[in-house]
C-alpha cells in the first residue's frame, strides 16, 4: 500500500501533469490573432463580398473562423470602384459623397464591430480594372486634367467619407491604411518591341497601359497627386502601393517599384509602405518547387530596400496556390504538397514577420471554399490555411510556428533599448539614388536599382519625410477606443 507522504506526491504529480497538459491545450488553441497581439503584428484576411452583402448566407464555420482568428480586415471587393461608384455622378470632375455607395463601407465597418476587430485595410482607391463600365467608356474621351480631376475628387470623397469613421467618438473600427493605387507596374510586349526597333520583343516593365487612366501621359505626376490627394483628405490614414511580383528583390519588376517609391519618397509624396500582395505558388504534384530559402533572402532584402527609404512592407494578398489533379474545376492535391506548403507558409511568415517594417500579413480569403485562386489560375488551388471544412491545414501550422517564433512586444521593446537607430550608418535615400540607375525621369525604365548595401539594421529607420503616426502607434489608439466594445460586449479584444 501507497503511504499517505508518496500518495500525496503522486496527487501532486498527476495535477502537474495535468495542468501542463491543459497548458498544452490552450496553446494548441491559441488563435493567430491573440499569438500576433503579442507579438504586436496584425494577421488578417479578406472578407468575400457575398458574405459582406448577405451575412445570412454565411456558414457558421466562415463566421467564427472569421471572428476567432484574425484582428484586421480587407473586403476582398466591396471596396473597390465598380462597388463604391456604380453609377455616374452628375459632375465626373468633382465627386462629392454622396456620389458613393457608402453603404458598402458601412457594412464592412458592422462586420469587423460585430467580431470585435478594430483594423481595415482599405483596397483599392485606383485600379485599370473593377471599374464601373460608364468610366471605362467616359474616361476615354477625357483630358489628362479630367483623369487627374476625377481620380483625386474620387479619393478625396471616399477618403473623407472614412475620415468620419475613424473620426467617430471613441471609433471602434478604423479604416487606418490604405492602396492608393493597385498594379500600376507592368510588363508589356509592345514597349519592348517598340525599344528594340522590331526586334525579338522581350517583355519589359514600365506603368501600365490598356487602362482607363491611359490619358494620363505623365503617370509619375498622376501618382503623386493621387497619393497628396488621399493625404489632404485624412492627415492621419495610411497610403501604401499595392502590386504582385514586387517581392522578389533583383527582379525587374521589384526594381521599377523600388526607383518609383523611392522617387517619391525623394519628392516628399505622402507614402507610408509598399504592399506586396504575395500570390505564390507552392510545390507541384511530386513535391518539387515553390518557395525557396533562396526566394526568402530576395523577399528579405526587399523588406530592407524599403526599410532603407523608410517604407514598411505589408503582405497584402497571401496566399500559396497548388497545382491540381484538374486542369479545370479544383482537383485534388497530395498529401505531401499539403505539408511542404505547411513548411513554406512557415518561411514565407517568418520571413515578412520578423521584418521590423512589415507590421501586417493579410491572406486572401482563409478558406479553400471561398478563394478566387481556383477561377483566376484554373489548374490550381488548396491556397489558404483553412481547407473547405474549415479545418485547419498544416499551412495554418506554418503561421503559428513562425508568430510564435517572433519575439515578443516586451522583448522587441527592451532590444529596442540597447539598438543605436541606424540614422549615421545607413545609407540615405539620396546615397541609394545616386547608387542607382534612376534617371531617365517620367517614363523612363529603369535598370537595376541596387543599394551599395541594403541595410538590415533591426530597427526600423526614422524618415523625415513619413508623415503619418506610426502604426504602432495607430494600432495602440484602435486598442483603446476598442476597449469600450470589449467593456460593453466581454467579447475578446478588438484587434
Ligand atoms: C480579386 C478577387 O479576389 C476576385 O473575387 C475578383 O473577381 C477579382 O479580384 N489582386 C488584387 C485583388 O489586388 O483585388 C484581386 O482580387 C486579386 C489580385
């Protein structure tokens, strides 16, 4: 028999293990939004227009997994131009409020609150496309001066219509950044035929043509007056350039964005980061391909290219596609493609996180049945970390290890005391400039745009001309005025 001493030790033993086990459990089930609150990143998705509009036709499994995991917002479209300005106003030239559709604005805002999540991201001000038919057949006709007129007045109504939001006494939801203008980096077969004289064409960058702005011969200037517009309208939103296949630092899209970034930042254009959408593709059918460790030295050293012209870099749009069973419909995929893409989620997160200019990483959509991924590349899909069940996949794993592997706010605070800013060390703007090949001006296409040394200081560098809060310190306001829902509904904190 057991004496009372060694039953005693056991009864404590078992209690131990078993608070160790329910300790195990609940960071099994941490959700990613209370892991990035202590890290101090925003981890987000976007939300599908069908749900937006009818939240009645929402499965309960989108709504909570909506609601549990993530602490900041995108509409995947409700905020885009063909939504927000269907039909055409009396005087194109001079948008007013009540020219919008704010309704779909507000019923975004009522979705974050209802799920006690304080962040928007706001996408997207300009696009050549999901724009609504009368512009694309109006602008046509239009004088650069009428492009410029209506892009800016448009801005400036949505922008100021958002304003009063975040405004708002106490205002539980912000909509605190957002894409200016999205995919206005291109590469087009005519400009390189037209450069080499009829010559084999090669595809080169340059901005965009085939859209409904192409009026605009002087595309530098349009940018710069878009972005100054949407800050006259709110001093206090943030302004960021959204595209794909920027994240690959070296590539030449990624030095096109860099030259045109960081001419603005030289011309003093209110700009506060880059987005870099972030739309991979993962290992094929036998496991082979996808994101390399190599491919994460390049997305790194955008981060610190942007860094140095004191932009973040936010991930935008991600999300890492599979090549199906089918060339068609989405097919199945293998079991190994679904844990190598696990592994890739990992680096890619790890990598964007651990940056101390990447504050947010938004995926496009979370779940396997709601993704545009299976219509826009036909052949492919399984892209989010939430299968079509909602079931979590191992790429949901990938964020997890990454988030927890950052360190935490009060770590980042007490190295943060130790780190000299980098102000003396690191290279200027104008250093890098004159590093690069940024001359040819207004249409040029630049050439490789390489620092000397991108720097990697750890902390983020100080640029007199970033003229907006931080979002550190954005986000800490979002967390008060949030308190109040919190107070009010004892649900979890709203971001
Ligand atoms: C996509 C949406 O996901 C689709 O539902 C829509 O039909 C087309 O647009 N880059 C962007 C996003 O900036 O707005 C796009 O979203 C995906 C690519």
């Amino acid at each position: 028999m057991m004496g009372s001493r060694a039953s005693r030790q056991l009864s404590i033993w078992i209690w131990c293990c078993a608070c160790l086990l329910a300790m195990g459990n609940a960071e099994a089930q941490t959700t990613l939004r209370a892991l990035a609150k202590t890290k101090g990143k925003l981890v987000g998705t976007s939300l599908s227009s069908n749900y937006i509009d009818n939240p009645a036709s929402m499965p309960s499994g989108y709504q909570s997994t909506l609601a549990n995991e993530f602490n900041v917002y995108v509409a995947e479209n409700s905020f885009k131009m063909s939504e927000l300005l269907p039909n055409a106003p009396a005087n194109p030239f001079d948008i007013q409020i009540s020219d919008l559709s704010t309704a779909k604005i507000d019923i975004m805002v009522a979705r974050a609150r209802e799920n006690g999540v304080g962040m928007i991201r706001g996408h997207a001000l300009i696009w050549h496309t999901q724009a609504p038919s009368w512009l694309t057949t109006s602008a046509p006709g239009w004088t650069a001066d009428q492009i410029t007129a209506f892009a800016t007045s448009y801005i400036k109504a949505v922008v100021t219509y958002c304003k009063t939001i975040n405004d708002a006494v106490d205002a539980p939801v912000r909509i605190y950044e957002w894409d200016v203008i999205n995919e206005t980096i291109d590469k087009s077969k005519a400009r390189a035929k037209k450069r080499s004289r009829g010559s084999a064409a090669k595809s080169s960058i340059g901005y965009r043509t085939g859209t409904w702005y192409d009026g605009v011969a002087n595309r530098q200037a349009f940018i710069d007056a878009i972005f100054r517009a949407a800050r006259n309208a709110d001093p206090n939103v943030r302004l960021v350039y959204n595209d794909y296949g920027i994240e690959m630092y070296g590539s030449p899209k990624c030095n096109f964005m860099l030259n045109m970034v960081g001419g603005m930042v030289s011309r003093g254009v209110p700009i506060d980061g880059v987005g870099l959408q972030c739309h991979f593709i993962g290992p094929d059918p036998s496991g082979a391909g996808g994101f390399s460790s190599s491919d994460a030295r390049k997305f790194e050293q955008t981060f610190a290219a942007l860094r140095a012209l004191g932009l973040d870099g936010i991930v935008t749009e991600f999300d890492l596609r599979l090549q199906t069973d089918s060339t068609t419909i989405e097919g199945n995929v293998t079991s190994r493609q679904l844990a190598l893409q696990g592994d890739q989620y990992r680096l890619i997160v790890a990598t964007a996180l651990s940056q101390s200019n990447c504050p947010a990483l938004l995926t496009w959509g979370f779940t396997d049945a709601q993704s545009w991924i299976p219509w826009a590349c036909p052949g492919y899909g399984h892209a989010l970390p939430f299968d079509r069940s909602y079931a979590k996949k191992p790429a949901y794993e990938g964020i997890t290890t990454a988030i927890k592997a950052l360190p935490t706010v009060e770590e980042n605070k007490a190295s943060s005391l130790t780190t000299t800013l980098p102000t003396a060390s690191a290279m200027t703007f104008g250093q890098a400039l004159s590093n690069s090949t940024l001359s040819g001006g207004e249409g040029s296409v630049p050439g490789s745009f390489t620092f000397a040394s991108p720097p990697v200081a750890p902390t983020r560098m100080k640029s007199e001309k970033r003229p907006v809060a931080s979002l550190a310190s954005m986000w800490s306001a979002s967390q008060a005025t949030a308190t109040e829902i919190w107070r009010a509904s004892s649900e979890s904190p709203a971001y």
